[in-house]
C-alpha cells in the first residue's frame, strides 16, 4: 500500500483545511485508513480513523480526545482516499501530519500498529 497526502499549509486560528489521502491497492476498503501527527520536539500522536470493513463490520470512526468536535474522518472507496477536515484549527495543532494504513477493522491508536505511512504534509497554524 503506498499512501500520498496532501492538502497542508499555513493557516490562521479558527480557520478549516482539509487534508486528502490517496492509497493505492484493490482492496482499500479493508483497510483502516488514519492520521497521526508529530509536532517539533514531541511524540507522534494518534489523531483520527476510520476502520476498514471486513465481513460486513467495521467502518467506524474514532477521534484523539484533543480533535474531537473540530476534526472530522472519511473515506471514498470509489476514489482509494481518505479526508481528515480540520475546523477551528488552535495553534497546537500546528505540526506534520501523516496518512496510515493497517489492514483490518480493529481500532488502533498506536502508531506501531500501522505499517503503512505517507510521506507527511505539514500544516501550521498561526495566532
């Protein structure tokens, strides 16, 4: 699976973006697809995802306490992309941003869980 994101930039508080995910493969819809970011001098941390479906279940969604409200995951099979639209973007969100992917339905907020990582796209948000 290779993943290609896009859609950071410099932003001011308060404002929205939206970041996209392109993946390829034939089977993306069985695939969890999520977002991790990693800050200057700090932890990659889990952001946001959504599940894959296999056999019928999964497809949820499941949000960083710190984005919840304000950031929103989805996904378009049809298209093998993922979104992540950041609202009311704070200073504190300022950092690179990155698309992940693991096969599966099961949740997963560890960025060890994902093998599959894109390249980053950064965004910053100024005060």
């Amino acid at each position: 699976v290779q993943l290609q994101a896009s859609g950071g930039g410099l932003v001011q508080a308060g404002d929205s973006l939206r970041l996209s995910c392109a993946a390829s493969g034939r089977t993306f819809g069985t695939y969890t697809m999520g977002w991790f970011r990693q800050a200057p001098g700090k932890e990659c941390e889990f952001v946001a995802a959504v599940s894959g479906v296999v056999s019928g279940i999964g497809g949820s969604t499941y949000y960083a306490d710190s984005v919840k409200g304000r950031f929103t995951i989805s996904r378009d099979n049809a298209k093998n992309t993922v979104y992540l639209q950041m609202n009311s973007l704070k200073p504190e969100d300022t950092a690179v941003y990155y698309c992940v992917a693991r096969y599966g339905n099961s949740r997963r907020v560890t960025s060890s869980e994902y093998p599959y990582w894109g390249q980053g796209t950064q965004v910053t948000v100024s005060s």
